[in-house]
C-alpha cells in the first residue's frame, strides 16, 4: 500500500521512517500543503495522510477522487477541517486517529498556572530589570474551582492531573466518565459557567459548539474568571474575550488556538504584517498568553499521530480486500 504524507514535517520523518517499515507500507512524504496544484502528487495512492494545516475542500477532494485516492486519515483528533460529508458522497471514506492526551492536558494545566500566578506580567517586568511586587500576587491553584467543558479523552486526562493541585473540579460533558466521577462535579452548563474560577475547553469544533465561549456565556460567569482553550479557536468569539478582558469580567486567558489561526500557524511570518486584528489586541495585554497550537507537540504524541495515521490507512486497505 502506498501513502501520500501531506505536511509531513522533519520531526515526524524519523516516525514515518520506524512505522513504514514496521506496517510494511510506502509513504510519499510532502512537506508542501495539500491543495489543487499538489493533489497530483497523490497519483497512485490509495490512501493520504494530512493535519489541520489545511482545509479539505469539495474542489479538493474531487481532485483527489481522480486520482484513485480513497482513504484520507487525519493526523489529528478533531476533523473540522475536512468536507466529510462531501467525501462520503463521492466514495472517499475519512478518519482521524487518538494520540497521548498528557501532553495537552498538561499544557492546559501549565496556561492555567501561568494566567492565575501572572506570569506574562512578571516577565516582561523582569526583562525591564522590574523586580518589585507590585500586582503581581497571584492565586493557589489549590483555592480555585475548575471546570472543565468537555470530558472525552483530554478532558478526562485534564481532571486526572488536577487531582493533585486540591482543586474543586466541575465538569460537563456529553458522557460522564466513570473514572472520574471521584474527581468532579458533573454539572449543567449554567452551573459551570456561574461557578467556575477557571474554565478549560476540550470539546470539538462542531457547527453546534462554533462561539460556544460568546458574550452571552461569558455573561454568566463569574468576574474575574479566566478561560483556558487548548481546543480550537472557533469554540470562542474573540471579540467578545476581548471586551470582556478590557473590562475586567475575564481576570486572564490561556489560549493556545484562536479563531483564524489555520492560516498563521506553523509558518514563519517575521518582518510581515499578519492582519490579525484579534490576536494583535490579545497579544499585547499582559494577562494573556497566546501560544501557536502547540499543546499536542510532545514527543510521545507525534508517534502516536504517525503510527496511528498508518495503522488507519492499514486498517480500511485491509477491509477494502476482504
């Protein structure tokens, strides 16, 4: 079987190296993204590999049916970022794969940490030989109420680690999980929302939850509340997280996505002006961190999304020969 990797990226040859060989597949490795001048590349392949760098559009995916692709397996958890249903119109069958959730949910855990104690705030002070105390006392994690929008995989490995900090941890979800139910509080969203020090996201990006974070949610929360999304950008109206930082009812942010990030991230933009008005504003307040999507990007996780993405590919090549 023969793989068309798009977006393959030099930490991840290694991988593809060690599972190519060990699910005795070939791999065509593409740097470039997937669009209408590289669907060629995918000739005589049966399956392609790709992230979330890129949309996979209709024009795309016809392109791609003509060239005999028929299996397309995303590298990620979250697929918002394919024409699925357009896919299984024309016969191309999509899936993504599972990965080590440590990784972001320890980064969820770490940009809580670093809006609660101030951390932007003091090191920019720092940098400017500013060592004095000035507003720069922090809180105990310990002291705080969590919730936690979301309880799938990351979700639940979320609530796992915060079991050590003594925090009281809510929790919404679709499904309420078993393994944690002596960790947190499941609750209805308004109680959530009302009663939560720190909100942290881990749900998709669906057409239902697109601005789940709005100025009407962010009006029931309470003030001073900070709001961590490791997610996606879209879960979250900027505008809206902006006003409400200028006047005080969000007390910080942790944001490692943000809305109309697909285009910015993991490309070097020095010495250019980006147009991102949100992430501008967002940039300069001193109780925001924005981070460029990089919570998934652990060692053990980009092995887990290489051999998994193969596996996949494996998996439905199997199926297709029964």
């Amino acid at each position: 079987m023969k793989i068309a990797v798009y977006n393959c990226r030099e930490d991840e040859l290694e991988f593809f190296d060690k599972f190519s060989k060990q699910y005795n597949v070939e791999t065509v490795r593409i740097s470039a993204d997937p669009d209408i001048e590289t669907t060629s590349l995918a000739k005589g392949c049966e399956c392609i590999s790709i992230t979330s760098d890129r949309m996979i559009t209709k024009e795309l995916l016809a392109a791609y049916k003509t060239y005999g692709v028929k299996y397309i397996s995303s590298r990620t958890v979250g697929m918002d970022h394919i024409d699925a249903e357009y896919a299984g119109k024309i016969g191309i069958k999509v899936g993504n794969i599972n990965y080590s959730t440590d990784g972001v949910a320890d980064q969820a855990i770490m940009l809580m940490l670093m809006v609660i104690r101030k951390v932007k705030h003091i090191m920019i002070r720092y940098l400017g030989q500013d060592y004095t105390l000035a507003k720069s006392r922090g809180y105990d994690l310990g002291d705080m109420t969590v919730g936690i929008i979301g309880t799938g995989n990351i979700g639940t490995t979320v609530a796992k680690h915060l079991s050590g900090f003594g925090c009281k941890v809510l929790a919404c979800g679709m499904k309420k999980r078993d393994e944690i139910m002596n960790i947190v509080e499941y609750v209805d969203i308004d109680t959530l929302l009302t009663k939560s020090d720190i909100i942290t996201l881990h749900i998709p990006a669906t057409k239902e939850n697109y601005h789940f974070i709005d100025q009407k949610a962010i009006g029931k929360m309470k003030p001073g509340v900070f709001v961590i999304n490791t997610a996606r950008g879209a879960l979250i109206d900027s505008t809206a997280l902006i006003e409400a930082l200028e006047c005080g009812k969000v007390g910080g942010a942790g944001l490692d996505v943000i809305e109309g990030d697909r285009e910015i991230y993991y490309l070097d933009h020095k010495h250019e002006v980006i147009g991102h008005r949100e992430m501008a504003i967002l940039n300069a307040m001193p109780n925001v961190i924005l981070m460029p999507h990089t919570a998934f990007f652990t060692e053990h996780a980009v092995s887990d999304m290489v051999e998994n993405s193969i596996k996949n590919c494996c998996e439905f090549f199997s199926k297709c020969q029964e």
